[in-house]
C-alpha cells in the first residue's frame, strides 16, 4: 500500500559529474569529477513547481518530464511513498550535452533526493546497491550512473535478465594521478554518437580493448605509467571523431603531449589523466583558441542527501 507523504517536507542532494569509458571501458569504466549539481525539493500538498538555475535553465521541462521529477517519484515508489505534490530547483554546474553525465547526475541527484525525504519516515532508505541500479535502469548503461553513486572511480557491469541487473564496484585511485577537462562550447548528444558506432567488431579490435580496458584497471590504480598505453581505444573514440573533429584533433595533440587522454563520454568533451601538476602551456593555448575551457578537476564525490533544506521558489 502506498502511503502519501506529509506537507512540508524537505530535501537536498549534491551529485558529481562524471566521464565514461575512459578510452577503452566502453560502458563500464567511470570517474566522478569534482562538479556538482544541487537539487533541493519540498512536498506540497498538490501541483509540481521546477525551477532550474545555470545549466539547461531554458532548455530543458518544467513539468513531470523533466528528468529529476521522473527520478524522484520513482525513488518514492521503491520505499512505497508518494507525494500530492512538489516544488523541484535544481542548480545545476554539470554542462548538458557535453559527455559528462549530466543526465545520470539528474536521476541520481533525483534519487537521493528522494531519499532525504524517505528518511523523515519510517521506510528504510535507498542504498549503494539500489541506487546504482535504478539509475542505470534509467540510463540503459551503469558507468556514469555508478561513479555518481560511489564517487571516485568505479568498474561497472550489466548481467542479463528483465530487467537487467547493474552492478559497480569502487576502485582506489592512485593518489598520483590529476584530472583535467576540456570542455567545449558545441553541444553533442550519446544517442546521435552511438548510431556510428558498428553492430560488430573484429575479433582483432575486441582482443585490443580487452587488453587495455584490464590494464587501465591497473593503471588507474597502482601503476598511473601505463595510463598512456591504457586509455588506447579502437572500439567507439575512432569511429565517433568524424562527429566531432575539434575533439578529435586536441585528443590527439594532448597525446601527441605524452599526455593520456580519451574522450569524456561519448563526448565532445576530453578527459586528461596524468601525474603532472599542470598541462603545457602550448596545449592549453590551444585548447582555449579552439573553444575549449581547459581546467583542473578533482575526483567527484559520492552522492550525499540531507533532510530540512527549504526550497527557494
């Protein structure tokens, strides 16, 4: 039986970006990265109010569609609550549609949203495992979703079954190596990659990322000289440069660098791994001549809830 939940109630949750397949663990290797969206709600007693500030603020639904709403509601469902209504604002730093998880940070944001305001009942709130799991099951792949769930960087994996299972395990990471983004101002979507992305691949080709996809393991967290070998990739980064060559050219140039590097997502932001404190000055040059906002990033943090936090609409 589903039980509604009281007026006045309120919640926050603070959720990491993050990049994918970091060159070869296309779907399943992750790390969250130290920019982060808040997402503040309060129960009314009827309607839906959403408010976005910064990133998408104009772009994106002010109703049930919008991907924090769906995300909450289905939070509530799993404990076995519901709401008459909400007031949603979201403050959002995560840039849309750049390849750095913006959409697994809104469902994962959503629901540990949903469990701060779980956590004024008496129905047990979600955990790592469920969290992980219902927000893949929105995104259809578990990389980004787990590194906002777990922080840091995560190996994660999909096992077959209606629905299919997710599951993600942390890794530690080397505390040598340094994150540095390279965002650009061109906006590209994960569904408009993947359709060039082949039904097949050469045995060759799955033998190669295999190798590196298990050496980046190690790489990422004992042996950060192998990142350059490691974060090599055959499988997705190749076939998508043709969609975004700007990407292309300053990921190739930050390795021409000796600097390990893949496209964050299915991009067209770039992702430097690397032990040196700064990036040469020549490949930030022309990084910001070519539209690209090159910074430092910490690792993400996991994703924290918190009760009695009053919506500013």
């Amino acid at each position: 039986m589903t039980r509604t939940l009281p007026v006045g109630l309120t919640a926050s949750a603070t959720v990491a970006a993050s990049s994918a397949n970091l060159g070869p663990g296309f779907d399943s290797l992750g790390i969250a990265l130290g920019l982060y969206d808040e997402i503040i709600v309060e129960t009314t007693d009827s309607g839906l109010t959403v408010q976005v500030e910064g990133e998408g603020a104009g772009q994106v639904p002010l109703d049930a569609d919008h991907l924090v709403v769906k995300a909450i509601q289905r939070g509530l469902q799993a404990a076995g609550l519901s709401v008459g209504g909400l007031k949603v604002n979201c403050r959002n730093n995560i840039p849309h549609s750049r390849g750095l998880g913006s959409s697994a940070a809104a469902v994962v944001g959503g629901l540990a949203a949903a469990n701060g305001l779980v956590a004024q009942t008496d129905t047990d709130t979600l955990g790592d495992v469920e969290l992980v799991q219902l927000s893949s099951e929105f995104e259809g792949h578990p990389d980004n979703a787990a590194a906002a769930v777990l922080g840091g960087a995560v190996v994660s994996w999909t096992e077959s079954g209606e629905p299919p299972r997710y599951g993600a395990a942390a890794l530690r990471l080397h505390p040598g190596i340094r994150l540095f983004s390279a965002i650009p101002e061109v906006r590209s979507s994960t569904a408009e990659t993947r359709v060039l992305l082949p039904a097949q691949v050469s045995h060759q080709d799955a033998r190669f990322n295999l190798s590196r996809a298990a050496l980046l393991v190690v790489a990422l967290t004992e042996r950060p000289d192998l990142l350059m070998v490691a974060t090599e990739d055959v499988l997705h980064q190749p076939q998508r440069a043709p969609a975004m060559p700007a990407s292309a050219e300053y990921l190739q140039l930050l390795r021409s660098y000796g600097i390990a590097a893949a496209l964050s997502g299915a991009g067209p932001a770039v992702l430097a791994l690397t032990t040196e404190n700064d990036l040469p000055a020549e490949v930030v040059a022309f990084g910001a001549a070519n539209g690209f906002t090159v910074r430092h990033m910490d690792v993400g943090e996991p994703v924290r809830w918190n009760t009695g936090v009053p919506v500013r609409i």
